[in-house]
C-alpha cells in the first residue's frame, strides 16, 4: 500500500472538517449568512483589468506556514499585512483558511478583508458545495478550485454553487491533462498554474511555460508559486504572463508590501528612496 501524498492527507482531512463544521452551522445558516455577506468586489474583473494594461496584476498571499516549509511568518498579523500588501499595489489578496496544514483560519480572512478594499480569495481545499457557500459567508470574493483534488462532477458542483452564490472560480492545474480537464468543464476567466507539484511539492517555472500555449487567450493565465526574484518576474512578462499569485516571498520580508514593490514596481521603490532622501 503506498504512502498517502501530502495533497491526499489534506483532502482526507478535508471531508472530516466538512462534517464537523456542518453538524455545528446548518447549510441553511451558512446560506442565510452568505446572502447577508457585503457584496463582493470583483476578484476576476480586477485581474483582468490590471493584466489588460500589461501590468502585474499580483495575488498576494497571507500565509503563517505551510506543509513543506513550516512557520514563514512569526509575526502574523494579517489586517497589517493587508494594508502592507495593498500599499505596495497588490490587485487582490489570497488568504490561507486551512488549519491543519497551513496554521491558517478563517477568522485571518475576514481580518484582512475588513482592513482595506482589495478583493480577496479563500485558498483552501474545496471538496463540498458547504465550504463554497462558507467561502461566502465569511466574506470571500473567489474560491480556489484545485483540479487534482477533485473529479470532473465534483468541480461542475463546486464551480454551479459558487456561481450561485457570487463567487469568482480560480481554477488550478499542474499539467496538461488537469488542464484540458479544466478548459472543458469550466467557464472561470481563471487560470491558476502552480508551479509546484503538491504531491511532491517541487517547483518549477517551467510548468507556466510549457502550458502557456494550450491557454486560451479569453482566459487569464496566473502563474503561482516559485516567483522569488525580478529574473522570474521577467521571465513571465517576456512570456506574456502579467498576473501572479506569491506568498512565500512576501511573508519572508520585515515588510510585505515593500518586497511587493521590489519585486513587481521597481520603480515605485527608486521614488519612494529619492522621497525619503
């Protein structure tokens, strides 16, 4: 019998939380809830937007920790971090919700939601139509929908309660065949390559590269993971990629939104100096 992949162990867990949570908050509550939520504000329309101008259209991402690296944050505040973030000209955030694997919870994304304007998505593991009206509820914009954690009926479910409910779709996919996959079924303007294998969690840049092609261009290519400098950065742009999904980089730095700067306005960062000097 092989050993269980970190992706599967988090899925398992995933359905456990799903039953635990629904026997404390009816659907019906969540939905009452989800309805009474403020309106969302535009995740998928504010990417495009942004990337139209070619330029960064950049998630960036609240994350204490994570299965492979442990704690990247000690010092977590996620309403300062928020505010950092859109500061430094973030388009949108992307909040860890998961608490087992990623010290995250749900209370971080309504936190950084209320600290400032930008839209903001649940990066969680979606497996049940409750997470997605939950998503709502706590005040998300967008959901994540990671292909290789679901079959194709499963994401048509998803995807229909998220519509549902107002919530953008992040579709996420590795490889080519999560990708036709998601080109199929799917309608969301969004296509999230990650660049790491959450199996194994190795990354590589190259995983953007080589299904660029196969995206339509109605579609919104984002590149996630493994954006640690301006050389991969630039390496994007040149490949006509201008939206980014990053965290490690960010919660690494004292000041997020700073390294924000560094990394996707430069030149912001030179006046900011010459105002400083």
């Amino acid at each position: 019998m092989s050993v269980p992949t970190v992706l599967e162990r988090i899925i398992a867990r995933k359905f456990q939380e799903v039953a635990e949570r629904s026997a404390r908050v009816s659907l019906g509550e969540l939905e009452r809830l989800a309805k009474a939520a403020d309106a969302p504000r535009g995740f998928a329309r504010a990417l495009i937007e942004q990337a139209a101008r070619k330029q960064p259209a950049v998630i960036a991402e609240i994350k204490k920790a994570s299965p492979s690296k442990g704690v990247i944050r000690e010092n977590f505040v996620p309403a300062e971090i928020a505010v950092s973030y859109e500061k430094g000209g973030a388009t949108c955030l992307s909040v860890l919700t998961d608490v087992d694997y990623f010290q995250g919870a749900d209370v971080y994304l309504q936190q950084a939601r209320a600290a400032g304007s930008l839209p903001v998505i649940r990066k969680d593991f979606m497996v049940d139509p409750y997470q997605i009206v939950e998503a709502r509820a706590l005040g998300a914009d967008c959901v994540l929908l990671i292909v290789s954690a679901l079959d194709d009926v499963k994401m048509a479910e998803l995807a229909a309660t998220a519509k549902d409910v107002g919530l953008d779709v992040l579709v996420e996919v590795h490889d080519g065949d999560e990708l036709e996959r998601a080109l199929k079924i799917l309608d969301t303007p969004l296509v999230g390559v990650n660049n790491r294998n959450l199996h194994t969690f190795e990354v590589s840049l190259e995983t953007t590269l080589d299904l660029l092609p196969r995206i339509p261009r109605d579609r919104l290519a984002i590149t996630e993971s493994g954006i640690l400098n301006r050389a991969d950065v630039e390496l994007m742009e040149i490949n006509e990629v201008y939206s980014f999904l990053v965290g490690e980089a960010f919660m690494r730095a004292e000041q997020p939104g700073l390294e924000l700067q560094r990394l996707f306005f430069p030149e912001q960062v030179k006046k900011t100096v010459q105002q400083l000097d």
